[in-house]
C-alpha cells in the first residue's frame, strides 16, 4: 500500500470510519492511534464508573448521544477536543489528561498531574474529591497572583472563599449539623478540670 493510502487509511481509522487493524507501535514507546484511543475510552470509563454514573447520565451531561460516547469508551471513535472537554467537565477531571491520553496534546516531562491523581485515588469520596481539586485550584491560583504580583485584596479574598467553601461542602456531606447547632464545636462544651 503506498504511503499516501496508509495515511488515508490511518486518518480514516482514527476518525472511527475505518476498522481497527491489530494493535502495533510504530516503534519506541509511543503508542498506536489506536492504542491511544482505547486508554482514553478505558479511562473515561473509569472515571465514569467512580463518579457513579451511567452512561447515558454522563451522555447527558456531556450532551453527546449514548452510543457515541459508548463508542468513545469502547476505543472506536476519537473525539474531538470540544467533546473532550464537555466529557471532562461532566466527569470533573482535567480536560488536560483526556487532551494527552487523546494524543492532542503532549505530556509535560515530570508534571504530574495532580487534578487527575486526586480523582483515581479510591479511597475519597466524590464531596473529598472536588474539595480536594478546588483547594489546589486555589492554591494554584493564589501562586499565580503572588508571582504576577496583580492580586488585589478582593480577588485573593474570592479565591479563599472559593476554597473554604469547597472544604466546607465536603465536611457537612460527612458530618451535617444537627439543627440549632450552628458553628459551635463539641469542645467549647467541654470543662477541663485542671486541679
């Protein structure tokens, strides 16, 4: 097959118009177009199977057709980069880790990614999750405006706000007050005998 044909062919495939051949590398470590695809189908799936969802509530939420994002998971078809960023939306992943298990963008070298790392850890719940993600958020952005140096008091007070709201959300999913409690805490009730 000439050159041209193959590249055809491999646009076609990527596409999802074209059937899958065995999987192969071209060499090295980097994967097959269509390798790629089927980690990120297997990971969107993943994700989707920790945030507790079906997959036709995450279609919804991502306002794509079940059987497209089925296919999506499935390795058969490449989304674009809107798609990824609706589905990551939906799932609250990084849109940046499905751009790279896409192949649309490249890996940074020795830049994990944190956002993605909180969200496959299974020993938090979704409420930690989020909270987690929002407090580096925040972290991140009050970074960005300590270096920049641009900050103003009412735009690091948002940030904070955003962040201990976060925190907050996730500790009354754990642990609601009981009505008529307010923010008093069980040790302000507490007396110390000291002597």
């Amino acid at each position: 097959m000439a050159a041209d044909e193959e590249a055809r062919v491999a646009d076609r495939r990527d596409q999802g118009t074209e059937p899958d051949e065995p999987s192969r590398s071209r060499g090295g470590d980097d994967p097959s177009p269509a390798d790629r695809l089927r980690e990120l189908g297997g990971y969107i799936r993943e994700q989707r199977n920790r945030a507790q969802l079906s997959l036709r509530n995450l279609a919804k939420l991502a306002g794509v057709s079940n059987p497209y994002l089925s296919q999506i998971e499935r390795g058969l078809r490449k989304p674009s980069a809107e798609i990824l960023q609706a589905i990551a939306k939906a799932l609250r992943v990084s849109a940046e880790t499905l751009y790279v298990k896409a192949g649309i963008l490249e890996a940074r070298p020795g830049d994990d990614d944190i956002e993605s790392t909180i969200a496959r850890d299974a020993s938090l719940t979704e409420p930690q999750r989020q909270a987690l993600i929002e407090m580096y958020r925040s972290f991140r952005r009050l970074h960005e405006l300590e270096d920049g140096g641009a900050g103003t008091r009412t735009e690091v007070d948002r940030v904070l706000d955003r962040a201990a709201d976060a925190l907050e959300g996730a500790a009354d999913r754990v642990a609601p007050d009981a009505p008529g409690d307010g923010d008093d805490t069980a040790a302000d009730d507490t007396a110390v005998d000291v002597g």
